[in-house]
C-alpha cells in the first residue's frame, strides 16, 4: 500500500472514531441533563392557600377507584386565581365552603395543588 493511500486511510478512520466519540458526549451530556432536570423538579415547596370552594363534580376518566371514592373541586383562591383538586369523598366539600388547599411549586416551575 502506498503511503499517501495510508495517510488518507488512516485519517477516515480517526474521523470516524472522533465522530463516535462526540455522538457518545452528546448522548451523555442529554442523559446527564434528563437527570438534572428530573431533579429540579422533584424539589418542591408547598405553601398553604386559602380559597372558597366554587364547584363539586365527578371525577372525568381516571380508575373506577378513583370515580368512585374521589371528587373534583374547582376552588376560587382569595388571590383570584381558579384551581382545581381532587379530593376524597369523605372529606364532604360544598359549594360556598371555605378550604385550605396545598400549592406546590416545583423546581422547574410548575404549580400542582392538592387537598389537604
């Protein structure tokens, strides 16, 4: 084999590997982030609200389970945001009733309410 032939040989080769070798940083650096972010979001802080309870109603979709032991309520919090929660049938909410209810925010942002 000649040797110019060689060189150019051997050089495809190293590009290829050096290509491997990126795709497999890029990947890691997408797992590491997805874990990062997985992270963020597990942190949370949760504030109590207070609100007035404007809706009662059913459970749409979900289990049977949850249908049937389960109810969604539509609160009216007093900083005039409409949320809703999902709460048990025990608990007994009516419209009017006035309600405190769990905020979480979440590292990334994102707000879920519950009732507690």
């Amino acid at each position: 084999m000649r040797e110019e032939i060689r060189l150019k040989f051997d050089r495809q080769l190293r590009i290829a590997r050096l290509k491997k070798a990126a795709l497999g940083v890029a990947a890691a650096a997408v797992i590491a982030g997805g874990f990062w972010f997985a992270g963020l979001d597990a942190s949370v802080e949760t504030h109590r609200v207070a609100g007035v309870v404007e809706a009662v109603g059913p459970i749409v979709g979900g289990s049977s389970v949850a249908t049937e032991h389960g109810l969604s309520v539509g609160v009216l919090l007093h900083d005039g945001r409409h949320v809703h929660v999902t709460a048990s049938k025990a608990t007994d909410p009516h419209v009017g009733d006035a309600v405190n209810i769990a905020e979480h925010v979440h590292g990334t942002g994102r707000v879920t309410y519950s009732w507690r």
